[in-house]
C-alpha cells in the first residue's frame, strides 16, 4: 500500500486568509458606506459600525428611528406626549421609497393640522439591508475570487 502526502506550507494558507481578509475589510467598508447613504438625509443620522470576526464583516446600527424606517412599522396610534394636540403639515411625502437605496428632498405641504391623536396607517419598509445585500454579495464574491487569484499565481 502507498500512500501520498502533500504539505502545504503555511505561509501559503496564512496568504490566502490575509489576501481574504483584505477583501472582506474593503468589501465591508463599501456596504457601510452604501448604509450611511441611506441615512444622509436623517436629521438624527445613525452611526453604523463594523464588526469584524474570522470570515465575516457584520455592518449594524443600534438606531431605533433607522430600524423602523428599514423594517416598516405596524398601524399605531400617535398621541401628543407633552401637549394638548399634535401638529403636523396637511401633506407630506417621505424621502425614501421601498425597494430604492436613493433619496428625495421629501416633501411637506398645505395648512397645518392639529389633532389630540392620529391613526398612523403604517410605514413601509425600505428593506435596505436586503437591497445592499443583494448588491454586495457579487461584489464581495469577485473581490475574494481575485484576492485568491493574486496570492495563487
């Protein structure tokens, strides 16, 4: 019986987890930026951070205000919290729209209305991670197939 061994020197692993490595970094900077996009309009901006671990980039925010802009909000009702009545423009059209990364001006209009609550009807989500996501995973794919390449050749 014979049996065949092949060694692998360390130094080339330990190129590929670098050239990886490299590739995931930069790739996670991108996504994060495309996640600060969708927020440049906020008057509250979110802070988005990068958590890294082996293989893996991880882009998150703790901003509430974000959260349900992203994930949509259920009908609620809207109760003034430290006056007799709400008060709010006659018309207004959000910045965003789901499904887009982009952004508009928003817009708000006519006479003002004052009411001791309102039936929220709800918010859509924009489902921004699943956008950014969708986008990045090709991206990501060709950085690390070519970071690869360059440490094999």
């Amino acid at each position: 019986m014979s049996s065949v061994i092949a060694i692998i020197p360390k130094n080339v692993l330990t190129g590929f987890k670098t050239a990886v490595d490299q590739a995931l970094e930069s790739e996670g900077k991108r996504v994060k930026a495309a996640f600060d996009s969708t927020a440049s309009d906020f008057d509250d901006k979110p802070t988005f951070t990068i958590k890294s671990s082996p293989g893996q980039r991880e882009i998150s925010t703790t901003h509430k205000i974000y959260g349900f802009v992203n994930n949509g909000t259920a009908p609620h009702i809207i109760s003034p919290l430290t006056r007799l009545f709400l008060a709010f423009p006659g018309f207004s059209r959000p910045k965003t729209r789901p499904g887009q990364l982009g952004s508009t001006g928003g817009h708000t209009a006519g006479p003002e209305v004052f009411a001791r609550q309102v039936h929220h009807p709800g918010t859509k989500a924009r489902k921004f991670d699943k956008i950014i996501a969708r986008e990045a995973a090709p991206l990501l794919a060709r950085a690390i197939n070519s970071a690869v390449g360059r440490v094999a050749r």
